[in-house]
C-alpha cells in the first residue's frame, strides 16, 4: 500500500506543478516580471507567454513519464486462467483465419 501512496504523491505533485508553472509564466509576463518583457508589443507578449506557458507543461509532462519509467516494477505473474483464455482465443482466430482463407481459395478457383 505504500507503494501506491508514492505513486499519488508523485501523481499530485506533478499535476500541481502542470497547473502553477503555466499560470506562474502568464503571470510573470503579463506584470513584467519577466525580464525583456516590457520591450514586447503585446501580440509578440501574448505569443511568448503562451508558448512558453504550453512548453513548461510538456516538460513537467516529460519529467513525470521519466520518474514514472524509473520507478521499479514488481515481476508480476498474470493470472493462469487469463493466460489459458488468452492462448486459446489466440488459436482459435488463427484456425478460424486459415479456414477462412482456404475457403476464398476455393472461391477463386
């Protein structure tokens, strides 16, 4: 169970910093707080903090999926019956697939 309040925790975290870094750059650019902003028309104003607003959620995004893939996975063993259901599912599309075909053959012939 402590695994999966880690996972939240990271969960929470990053969604927390998905919305603040975003609205912090809007901010920051529309108050000039931002240096160089205030020598911005305000369409190039608009543009840039949208862009750089759009690109702070993409590495947040990004930074996540890297903790996510470095996180340890426990082997895990599906389920036997699962597995029996799967194989034989898998047989029977691949029988019923030749009949299939062999039946066009027939066809065409």
């Amino acid at each position: 169970m402590a695994a999966a309040a880690a996972v939240i925790k990271k969960f929470f975290i990053a969604s927390m910093f998905m919305w603040v870094a975003p609205i912090a750059i809007l901010y920051g650019f529309n108050h000039n707080l931002i240096p160089g902003s205030t020598n911005l028309s305000p369409y190039s104003l608009t543009l840039w903090s949208g862009f750089l607003a759009v690109i702070s959620v993409n590495i947040v995004l990004a930074f996540y999926i890297y903790i996510a893939m470095k996180e340890p996975s426990d082997k895990h063993e599906p389920d036997p019956k699962f597995l029996a259901d799967a194989k034989a599912s898998v047989k029977k599309l691949t029988v019923e697939e030749a009949s299939v075909s062999s039946q066009s053959l027939k066809k065409q012939e």
